[in-house]
C-alpha cells in the first residue's frame, strides 16, 4: 500500500510537469527548435549520466545476475509482445497502413523518456540498474525488428550498427559496466557532477512529453476509436499478459527484478515510434496522436497493471 501511494504521488508530480510543457507549447511560449535541443540533452547528456551514475557502483554479485536475468526476460517479453500486436491486429481488424505501427506500439515501450524516470524515482541505482539491462534487449531489437515491422515488404535498408552500439546510451552502459567489473570508485565532484547532471532527466523528459502534447489540439488525439484501441492493448492487455508470465517463472514475486520488468513493459508507446514511421513509410501521425494517447492514459493505467501484478 505504501509503494502504492508513492506511485500515485510520482505520476502526479509527473503530471504536474507534462501540464506545465503542455501549456507552454500549446501557448507557444516554446518553439520546436528549443524541444529538439531539450530532448538532445536529455539523450546524449543527462540520461548517459544517470545510467553511467547507477551502474558504477560498487560491486554486488546479486545486482548482476538479475541484470542479466533482465536482458533475457526482457527479450522473451518482447516475442510475447510481437505476438500479442500481431493477434490484437487482427482482431481490431487495422488497416494495412497502420499495421506496422500497431505492431511497434504494441511491442516496444517507451523505456527512456517514461520507464527510466519511474524507475529512478521509485527505486533509485540499482532499478536503474536492472533497467539499464532491459534497454540492451530494447536498443537491439527496436532497430531491427521494430525497422522491420514497420518497413513491411519495402526495400530493406543495411543494419544500422553504430546507430545501435554507438550511440550515447548504449555507451554509458558500457562505460558504466567497466567501471563496475573493474571495481573503479567513482567519487568526490566528479561523482557528484554526473549525480547532479543525471538527475535533470526526470523533470526534462516529463516536460518534453508536455512540449510533445501541445503539438496539436487534444481533441485530435481523443477522436480516433482506432487510438483507444491500440492503447487498450498496449496499456492493459499486453502488462496483463507479461503478468500472468512472470508469476510462472521461478522468480520470487516482489523481486526488484520482476517489479522493474513489470513497470518497464506497462509504459506506453515508444517515443521514437512516430520518427520511425518517418524514415520507413508508416503511418506517422496515428503513431503521434497514439503515443500522446498512451502516454497520457498510462498515468491512470500503471497503478492498475501494478495492483494486479
């Protein structure tokens, strides 16, 4: 019940903030060009920061095993999640244009801008932690499979390596795990300095999903019966599914490692689903308006999806 309550008290804080980047940009009193170099730091500085900063920390063989138990779950959970999408397609009978996107949003969950945030308010470095191992899983899958589902048949494009192991998240991970195997301390300013850095990603990535809300009216984002559906699914049925899986597993129930997986995968929609509609032909204003959607309805979900678990 307490961690119930502390939940409820994050989303609505969280809640606070998007409503303040809403206004703002609705208001336009924030242009896109400063919400780009907002979500470029957040991406290449003060998220690489928090990661680095919860990995190298000293040595627990116990922190390691579940972080590897949660690379491997996390990829099973994404095969569940394909084979949800691709079921709940069908039913809801999408249209071939938006297929792929379905898929995506149904498959991927948005880890960075919503699941680190939680995650790091909750349960501190070592959920950052495990969380870290999920994105690994995440990052090699979304741009394969996810390029794939939405691409369809087109014309396949070269697999985009660096884009995948070089960039800046993936990067702080490896940095960090170094540090960590290497059992090298981090301390004094510099450890406070990367602290301090890391955690402006929080409130930068709540005020980012508001400047993204107030792109276009709401009332574009609340008429599509097709939207609702897709976070139905998303936010409910997939987090039920991956519920019912992890209490058959041999894994204690109130594990940090379960209760991360758990959150992680009851987020809403990628937020990188409408740039990849972008670059392989989807449908990128339903990916818009449905990750706007799901990110607003997931403030109500989540607690739901965590009572049940």
């Amino acid at each position: 019940m307490q961690q119930m309550q502390a939940l409820i008290g994050i989303l609505l804080m969280f809640l606070i903030i998007i409503l303040i980047g809403y206004i703002l940009r609705s208001k336009n009193k924030i242009h896109e060009n400063l919400q780009n170099d907002l979500s470029f730091i957040l991406m290449k500085i003060t998220l690489p920061c928090l990661i680095f900063a919860s990995i190298a920390q000293p040595f627990n063989q116990s922190l390691m095993q579940q972080g590897i138990g949660t690379f491997a779950i996390m990829l099973v959970s994404l095969l569940i999640g394909s084979i949800v999408g691709f079921i709940s397609m069908k039913a809801f009978h999408v249209e071939p244009g938006q297929r792929g996107i379905w898929l995506l949003g149904v498959t991927f969950s948005n880890i960075c801008f919503m699941g680190y945030p939680v995650i790091n308010t909750m349960y501190g470095s070592h959920g950052m932690f495990i969380a870290s191992f999920a994105n690994i899983a995440f990052n090699i899958t979304y741009y394969t499979f996810g390029a794939m589902m939405v691409r369809g048949k087109k014309e396949k494009e070269p697999f985009d390596w660096k884009g995948v192991f070089l960039n800046n998240i993936m990067i702080s991970i490896l940095l960090g795990l170094i540090f960590y195997f290497a059992r090298i301390e981090v301390g004094g300013f510099v450890k406070n300095t990367i602290n301090t850095v890391g955690n402006l990603t929080t409130p930068l990535a709540m005020l980012i999903i508001g400047l993204k809300l107030g792109e276009f009216p709401l009332k574009e984002v609340f008429n599509n019966i097709k939207q609702y559906q897709l976070c139905l699914v998303r936010l409910i049925l997939f987090p039920i599914v991956i519920v019912c899986f992890f209490k058959i597993l041999p894994i204690e129930r109130n594990s940090l490692m379960l209760i991360v997986l758990i959150i992680l995968n009851a987020m809403p929609m990628s937020a990188n689903s409408t740039a990849m509609a972008n670059m392989y032909g989807g449908d990128a204003a339903f990916a818009a308006k449905a990750t706007t959607l799901s990110s607003i309805l997931c403030l109500i979900t989540l607690p739901i999806i965590l009572l049940l678990a």
